[in-house]
C-alpha cells in the first residue's frame, strides 16, 4: 500500500488509510449530481494535504446495485475485496466493512469470510456498517466461539438529529467488547447547512427525482421545526465564529466515542469549509454543548442514566 488510504465495498466497504490511528476526518468519495462536474482527484489531494488520511469508496457509490443485490455470501465477500484492491492498485486495504446486515447470509459465513481475507493478507481489520447493536454482538460472539477474528468498529449515521446510536448503544459495545465508531453524514444530507430553511433550492439533491424522500422529509412538520433550530444554532456557530456546517461537524467530532468523521464533499469550497471544522474542536465546551442540547431537545439517555 502506498502513502494513502482507500474505502471500497462490495456489499464490503474496505478502508485504508497512511497511519494505525484513524484519522478524525475521513473522505468519502461518491457521486452527487450528473450536471456539476467534480473533479475527485483534485478532492483527494486538497483532502490528503489537508491531513485527511483515510478515504472511503464503495461498490454501491458509482453502480448503485451490487450491494443490494449480493449480500454478504463468502463469494462475494472475497471476490468483491480482490476487486477492490486491483482496481484502486492496492495490496491491501486497513479496513474492509460489512455495509448493511445480511439475513439471507449465516453469521457464521460472514464472520469466517472476514477472517479469511484478514488471514489472506487483503485486510487488516473489518468492520460493520449500519448493523444494530445486537448484531454486532452476534459476530463477535460467534468469532470468539470459533476462534474468528470479530469486528473492530462499526460506521453509524450521526448528526445532530440522530444520536441514539452512537451515544447510547455503541458507548455500550465499545466499553464490553471494545467496537469503535467511525460516522456518516454529520450534515444529515445537506439538511444541517441551511440551505433548505428557505425552500428547496434548484441546485439541490432534494430536487432530484432520486432524492423525494429528502424533499418529503424536509418539507414535513418535523423537517419545518428541523430549520427553525437550525435557525437557532446558526446563532451559536456566529458566536464561535464559524459556519453552520462546521458547527455540526465539530460537534461530532467532539464525542469521545467517536474515531473518525466521514465527509463527503463535492467541491474545493465546501471540503475547505468542512476541514475547517476542526479548529473549532477546541470551542466545543460542556457549556456551549449544553446550549446546543438544550435547543435540540433530542438529547438520549443510556440506562444508567435512567438509573440515577
């Protein structure tokens, strides 16, 4: 492997990246609109000068089908990776990760596939992504079983307007079997900039045909009380000095559960102002996440909390 680090998934997302320790931001590289013209290796180098390490890509991005369409079978497991690995020109890759559970597939096979192309030298480590908690503990349980390697990290959406998972459940899994958490969509599809608090904009995802149910979603009862916090909290981020967008990423970023952020950028401009992010880790103090708890209302609480 070279200097930098890839994602790629089959129904398997494989990730590598320069360094052991996981980056706090992550690209991630996909596809958005047919008629802007993105420029994804001009994002690669910006993000990798940036420090960005570590680069997320998936089967799914570019063909949309292949992840719904062969699960998580042995076959595909290990064919997808070695399909992965020559195409992006890598020997092999950090992280390969089970994207989406797989019923029609035993634990047992998925579990031994992984190890398999640890053991085969394709992969260092695997993961989960989007599987529930319980799931995650039947790998593990079963890798200990048969004396398999388990997951290491599970990819989970978190953003202002979903934190169950991540602050509740996985905290949970990462202090018993110790499964990190690296997260997606910090600006939960373009709804935590701001640009929907005035209508729908042409230029939108929310105005493409594939994306109605973003539309739905926005112009919704809880979509209309969505921007009117955002409205809100766009007061803190003028307070702090930075954008909205950077706002919600250094937030996440502030979770101590959290390893790394995937972003997703599709021009200079907005990867420049998500990096920016970081420099305003620092601000994220107890009392300014407790304003920014206190207009969300969302704020969930483990069972030990419930306790006492």
């Amino acid at each position: 492997m070279g200097d930098s680090g890839f994602a790629s998934s089959t129904h398997t997302d494989s990730q590598s990246h320069k360094e052991t320790d996981t980056p706090l931001l992550t690209h991630r590289r996909r596809g958005k609109f047919k008629q802007i013209h993105l420029q994804p290796i001009q994002l690669m180098t910006m993000a990798y000068e940036s420090g960005v390490n570590l680069f997320d890509t998936a089967e799914v991005y570019a063909a949309g089908k292949a992840e719904t369409e062969r699960g998580l079978s042995r076959k595909h497991i290990i064919e997808g990776l070695k399909g992965s690995l020559q195409r992006l020109q890598l020997e092999y890759v950090d992280v390969v990760f089970a994207n989406r559970p797989d019923t029609n597939t035993p634990m047992e096979e998925i579990v031994r596939a992984m190890t398999y192309v640890i053991n085969q030298g394709m992969s260092m480590y695997w993961g989960t992504s989007r599987w529930t908690a319980m799931e995650i503990m039947e790998a593990y349980s079963v890798a200990r079983q048969f004396n398999l390697i388990p997951p290491v990290c599970e990819q989970a959406e978190y953003h202002l307007f979903q934190r169950e998972k991540v602050e509740v459940q996985l905290p949970e899994l990462y202090h018993k079997i110790g499964v990190g958490a690296m997260t997606w969509s910090p600006l939960a599809c373009g709804i935590i900039t701001g640009k929907y608090q005035n209508g729908i904009p042409e230029t939108s995802r929310a105005s493409m045909k594939s994306y109605q149910w973003l539309k739905e979603k926005i112009v919704s009862e809880d979509g209309r009380k969505q921007q009117a916090k955002l409205k809100e909290l766009g007061h803190i981020a003028e307070k702090l000095g930075c954008t909205l967008p950077q706002l919600a990423v250094a937030w996440c970023l502030r979770n101590e559960g959290v390893s790394s952020v995937l972003l997703g950028s599709s021009s200079p401009e907005q990867l420049t102002e998500n990096l920016g992010s970081i420099q305003f880790l620092p601000k994220m103090t107890s009392h300014v996440v407790s304003d920014i708890d206190h207009i969300l209302g969302n704020k969930p609480y483990s069972k030990k909390e419930y306790r006492s």
